[in-house]
C-alpha cells in the first residue's frame, strides 16, 4: 500500500560525499520499489575559512 508521499533524505556535511552516493546507490539496489518515491539531496556548503568572491557581474 502506497500513500504516494515521497521521501527526502538530506545529507548536508560535505566529508564523504563518494561513499554517501555509493550508499544511497546500494539503497536503491536493495529496495528497488522506493526509487520512485525516495530521493537524495545533497547539499554542499563552503569549508569553514573559504570566502567567496563576488563576480563582478
């Protein structure tokens, strides 16, 4: 029974970012009914120091 709600999974640390996809690949393998309603949303932000720069546009 399906009540057509999807779920969201966020990841939002950037260290490991292979082996997050690698295993959100392997998910997907072992439940192949939830790859229509479960999706990955990575968000990267920019490492503690790093300053942006504008573009200038």
């Amino acid at each position: 029974m399906s009540s057509g709600a999807l779920t969201l999974i966020i990841a939002a640390y950037s260290k490991g970012l292979e082996e997050r996809f690698l295993a959100y690949e392997r998910f997907l393998k072992a439940h192949p009914k939830k790859q229509k309603s479960v999706f990955l949303l990575q968000l990267a932000l920019c490492p503690r120091g790093a300053q942006s720069r504008p573009t200038g546009r």
